[in-house]
C-alpha cells in the first residue's frame, strides 16, 4: 500500500479546491483544461488552474471538470502503476456520480 505525500496530497487538494470554488461561483471549464492549464508553484504554497472558467456549473459540467481532474490523476499515476489510497478513493467517488438517478443525490455527491 503507499503513503500519501505531503506534496501529492496539497496537489490534489489544491486542484480539487479550485474546481470546487468555481463551481461555488457558479463557474465550470465544462471539462475544458488540459495539463498545460494546471500550475503548481515550485515552492509548494501555490496551486492553480490558470484557464478562466468560462461556462456555467451546471450539474453535467461540475461532472466534466471533475472527471477531466480525476483522468489527469490517473494517467499520471497509472502511468507509474501506483496510486495512492488518497486518490483512489476521489477517483472512485467522482465515477460514482453518473450513477445517482435522482438530482437531489447527484447534486449531494458533486
């Protein structure tokens, strides 16, 4: 089983919380943002998405910038053939949203 790192965890907590304070403002990049659009700053005080969100947070594109963070996540770490406990549990967790069938659930789990 691995640990998790102090920098692995502010990364993903980082990222995550930018997603999540868009979508707060009702702002969303429909999924749009690539690895070229995420910062982090070298002395680890600093993480960002530096595209603009341009669409709004609608139920469908909370879900589309989740998942585009969360196939970022895997492909690098996937790539290494490990992943820590951390953010296979968010992975899980945000592929499990298209399964709500209701919107209360669905808007709960986002």
């Amino acid at each position: 089983m691995l640990e998790n790192t102090t920098f692995g965890n502010f990364v993903a907590d980082g990222l995550v919380n930018e997603i999540i304070a868009a979508h707060r403002r009702n702002l969303s990049w429909d999924g749009e943002f690539c690895e070229d659009d995420l910062f982090v700053s070298e002395d680890e005080r600093f993480v960002a998405i530096a595209k603009e969100p341009r669409k709004s947070a609608t139920h469908d594109n909370q879900f589309l910038d989740l998942l585009q963070i969360t196939n970022w996540f895997v492909d690098k770490y996937t790539r290494h053939r490990m992943m820590p406990p951390y953010l296979e549990e968010f992975v899980n967790r945000v592929h499990q949203i298209p399964s709500w069938r209701n919107e209360r659930g669905r808007s709960a789990s986002l």
